[in-house]
C-alpha cells in the first residue's frame, strides 16, 4: 500500500514537472468517448481501416447477388420438381393402365385363342358351304361358255377366209 502511494505520488510529480495534467492513455480515452462521437469523421482514418470498409462494401453486394441467384435457383428448382412430380404421376397412372391391361391380355389370352380358332373353323365351313353351293351351276354355265367358244372358233377357222374376203370388198 505505501507502494502504491509513492508510485502515485511520482506520478503527479512528473506531471507537474513535464506540464503534462493527462497521460496518453487518459487522453486517448477522453477523445475516443468525449470527441470521437461528434468528430471522427473529421479524423483521418487509417488505410487498413478503409480497405476494411472497401472489402465489407464488396462483400455485401457479392452477398447479395449471391442471394439472388440462389434465389432464382431455387424457384427454377422448385418448377422443374413440380414438373418432375407431375410426369411422375403420368408415369404412375400409365404403368397402372399398362399393368392392368397386360392382366386382362393374360387372363383373356386363352379364351381369345379359343374365339380365334371356333371363328377361323366357322370361316372355314361357310367359304367351303358358299363354294360348293352354285358349283353345279358355274360348272354348267363354264361349259356352255367352252363350247359355244369352239363352236364358234370353228365356224370363224373355216370361213375366215370368205369373210376377210367380204370385208375387203366392202371397204373398197
């Protein structure tokens, strides 16, 4: 405790001898409370201190276009999984419809086979019903046809030559 009188005490000594009424960290203190608050911008600032601040101004503006192209990500992100929700859905109803369609084909697969065959024999019957039916007929008519044809034939063989005559005449 007297230690700490003395040195006190040499300390109001020296500042009386030097003029000095303040030390340097006392007055550092006034001015940054007292003067700082109304003139410190009158001061002039450090280059750290204003590089800082340059840095700060960068950031923040990188920080927002940043921000606003993770925004715009994001809603391009939000539509594409919409639309991915809704193609899955197209895909969910479409393979339902496929899967049930492909259980009706196997169910009716051997019922449609035996259609199939009881109409290719039912077919089969009625052509040969329908061919058989006017055959006698057609068999009749084809050789009335033949034979008129020979006849025919014939007659023209053994007077063509008179009537390529008759024609000539006529013409001239």
């Amino acid at each position: 405790m007297f230690n700490n009188l003395i040195i006190e005490l040499t300390r109001i000594l020296s500042r009386i001898i030097t003029g000095r009424l303040l030390t340097e960290e006392q007055i550092g203190d006034l001015t940054g409370t007292v003067v700082g608050k109304y003139f410190t911008e009158w001061f002039p600032q450090p280059q750290d201190e204003i590089e800082a601040e340059k840095r700060v101004d960068s950031a923040k503006h990188h920080t927002a276009e940043a921000t606003r192209i993770i925004g715009s990500i994001k809603e391009d992100l939000d539509s594409q999984a919409d639309q991915l929700e809704k193609l899955s859905q197209e895909i969910d109803q479409k393979k339902s419809l496929a899967e049930r369609y492909a259980a009706m084909a196997s169910a009716n697969q051997q019922t449609a086979e035996a259609f199939r065959a009881e109409v290719e024999n039912a077919l089969r019957r009625e052509l040969s019903v329908q061919a058989n039916r006017g055959k006698r007929l057609r068999q009749l008519a084809s050789f009335t046809i033949w034979l008129v044809t020979l006849i025919l034939g014939a007659a023209l063989g053994a007077y063509f030559p008179q009537i390529v005559h008759w024609v000539k005449s006529f013409a001239t």
